[in-house]
C-alpha cells in the first residue's frame, strides 16, 4: 500500500511537471511572432521543444523547407531550419503530439534588400501642403471691434487650409492676396485636419492695422533644419533619412508634405551634448547648390524621396546587405555620421538593448556612444545626428532617433526593416 502512494505522488509529481512545461511552452509559443521572414538562399532556426511539431504543406516545399538540425537538439528541444528555397509565402502549423494545430507560422521567403548606407549631413526644407495654422487669433476692425473669424468657422491650431474658394493655396503671402481680392464676402475654406478634408465658411474681416482682410490666423508654409541620411537604393534611387518625422515647433504635428528638397549641407557649428541639455549640429545649405533630390513622404518613421546619389559627397558608394530585427542583438557595432570636415565618418557604438517588436516604433533599440572621438566632439548624441546608419556585423540595422536628455552618451535607434516598411 505505502508502495502505491509513493508511485502514485511520482506519478502525479511527473504530471504536474508535464503541464508547467506544457504551459510555459504553449506560452512561449503563443508570444512568439507569428510572421517569420527568411531569406532566400538562407536559413533561419527556429526552436521547439516537446510535445510540439512543425509540418508545412507540401505544395509550399519549393518555397521553403523545414529540417530539424542535427547538431543543436538537446534533450526535448528540437531546433528546425527553415531555408529558404525561392522567394513567396508559406505556412508552417505547429501541432500538439505532431496531430492537434495549435499555430500557423506565416513563412515569407524574400530577397535581402541592399542599400548604400548614407551618414551624410543633409539640409531638409519642406513646403507644406496649403498653409498650416499656426495660432488663431482676434482681428480688430475699423470699429474697433474684436473678431475672430477662423474662430467662428471652427479653425483651430495644427489645421492645413489647402484652398479658399476653391484657390488652391501655396503660402502666406497668397492666403492675404485671395482675402483682399474678395474683401468682406464669405469665403468657402477646403481644411485638412488629421488627413481628413472638410469644407468650412468665414467672412473676412478688415483689419484696422493694416486696412487688410483677415482670418484671424497665423499660418506657416514651409520649414527646414538640418538632419542626416540613412541610405538610398542604388537601383531605384529611392532615399530614407532621419528615422522620424518632421514635426511642427508651435502645433507639435506631423507637417503634411506638398514638395520638398534635401541637399548637401556643411556643417558650422557643433553643441556638445550636456546632461539635461540637448546639444546641436547647425550647418548650411543653399537650395540653388548641391541639390541632392525630392522629398515626397514626411512620415512618423523618416522622410523619404528620391535622390541623384552621384551628387552625395561620400566614399561610401557601393550598397551593403540590410539586417533584419531579429538579427540584431546586444553587443558592438558602429554608425556613420558627418561631425568634422564635411567628412562621413565611423563611430563605435554599443547596442545596449534590443527590443522584440511586431509593430512599427521609433524606439527599437537602445545604444550607447563608446567612440571616445565623437565623444570628445558632440558629447554623444546630437541633434541633426538622426537618421544616422547603424551597422553591424556588415549589415544595415537601423537607424539613430532620439537621443537620452539626461544622459547624452545614449539614445534610440529604429530597425531598419520599419523604415522600408513605411516607404512601401
């Protein structure tokens, strides 16, 4: 009897063990990214331990193949290599005791992208779409009465006006020439407001400063700064630079794109980077000279274009593999950047924390400056240093973003990867 009870506790005991590792297992499994590019002519591994089992439809086995590797299975841990055999998707499931489907893998077989990597100092100028609002206020008419027409119409801060009876708008100065044109009649306003366009109406009102009409509105049309470029697509000649967007100093909003230019820029200045005090590169660019190419996207993620790279000013030339997000981990790598004699140079770096995304962020990764050089020069990270390449193990990573204000030395970057994803 006593034998029976110490056999049934090692039974229940093994049982137990059974579904905790079953249930950190499924767990595991569960967080696990449910889409895995590999690239083709590569493998990727991809690690499952008992009970589970990898199968794949056969009419997909010309696309990619899964094996179990035959030196890393230890114990109840197997380790699959799917390689990838010729470029489109497939679908891995994952099945319980190799019968009962508990996840499908989406497999997607793609060719590595090459890109030149940049690290050149580049001015950026952006013309808005239409005029943007950049504060609303009162007019005083020849009564000297306070009015507010942008008020009445239900303008606000951070709204685009793109046309005013039915006049396509294109600055400032053409916002005050269409009102004075119509003087006291009631205008119809085209406005943009979080990408969606909606139609208002205001009646101008006659200023009693100037004897112009007005709306009561601030506006700004266009806005430039200096930043740095992360790469271009020798075959396509397509551009990705800064690793985030442009945003508006007075609305804090994205600025909406109508055209825009980046050109070769020369560096003047540089403020060192202090703890609590961002530091700066300031430089100078003409739009007459060294017109490098056209900027068509401003998005959360970088600005993008099109670009004449014979025109950059830079020994890098030739394109390099680009690095996935998983492939990245915590260790050395280096960035480009232009600090000193219009010169792109290397700095080391050291990646001090890499973050498991599935969703499109800023901030992918944490790195720390160790290049005593850059150091000495701009105390770490700098502003005009975003969209600088981050390279590592001979591979386009990612890209500078943000820097650490009370600490200078460190800052994000964003993977790579997010970046082509939001120029798609």
């Amino acid at each position: 009897m006593g034998k029976f009870k110490f056999s049934h506790k090692i039974v229940i005991s093994i049982l137990i063990l059974f579904i905790l590792s079953l249930s950190i297992q499924t767990n595991k499994i569960l967080f696990h990214p449910s889409i895995i590019n590999v690239v083709k002519g590569e493998n990727k591994s991809l690690d499952i331990s008992f009970p589970f089992f990898l199968s794949i439809s056969h009419e997909k086995e010309n696309v990619v193949e899964a094996s179990l590797s035959e030196t890393e299975n230890i114990g109840l841990k197997k380790s699959y290599k799917l390689n990838g055999l010729d470029a489109g998707e497939a679908e891995i499931q994952l099945k319980l005791l190799g019968f009962i489907p508990i996840k499908n893998y989406n497999i997607n077989v793609i060719n590595r992208p090459q890109l030149v990597p940049g690290g050149n100092a580049i001015g950026v100028r952006l013309n808005t779409k239409g005029v943007l609002v950049v504060a609303v206020t009162d007019v005083i008419d020849a009564n000297g009465e306070r009015k507010s027409p942008a008020k009445d119409a239900g303008l606000k801060v951070g709204d685009s006006i793109l046309e005013i009876n039915g006049t396509k708008v294109t600055d400032a100065e053409h916002v005050v020439g269409i009102l004075n044109d119509i003087k006291d009649t009631k205008v119809e306003i085209l406005v943009q407001r979080n990408k969606a366009e909606f139609l208002t109406e205001s009646l101008p009102v006659k200023s009693i400063q100037d004897n112009c009409y007005r709306l009561g509105i601030w506006v700004r049309d266009k806005t430039s700064g200096i930043g740095t470029l992360t790469y271009y697509n020798k075959e396509t000649n397509e551009f990705g630079a800064l690793g985030h967007g442009i945003i508006d100093t007075d609305t804090g909003g994205l600025l909406s794109v109508e055209k825009g230019k980046i050109m070769n820029a020369k560096i003047s200045k540089i403020e060192q980077g202090k703890k609590g005090t961002p530091g700066e590169i300031r430089g100078v660019f003409y739009e007459t000279k060294n017109l490098l190419g056209d900027i068509s996207v401003n998005s959360p993620y970088g600005i993008y274009g099109t670009i004449n790279g014979e025109n950059l000013d830079s020994e890098y030339k030739e394109p390099i593999p680009i690095g996935f997000k998983e492939e990245v981990k915590e260790g050395k790598a280096y960035i480009l950047s232009t600090v000193d004699n219009n010169k792109v140079e290397k700095f080391e770096i050291e990646i001090t924390k890499v973050q498991q995304q599935s969703k499109i962020d800023q901030k992918s990764m944490i790195v720390r400056v160790t290049d005593s050089r850059l150091l000495e020069k701009t105390g770490g990270i700098v502003q005009g240093m975003s969209g600088s390449p981050i390279i590592q193990d001979d591979k386009l990573i990612g890209a500078i973003t943000h820097v650490f204000v009370n600490d200078p030395t460190k800052g994000y970057g964003i993977y790579i990867e997010w970046m082509l994803e939001q120029n798609k």
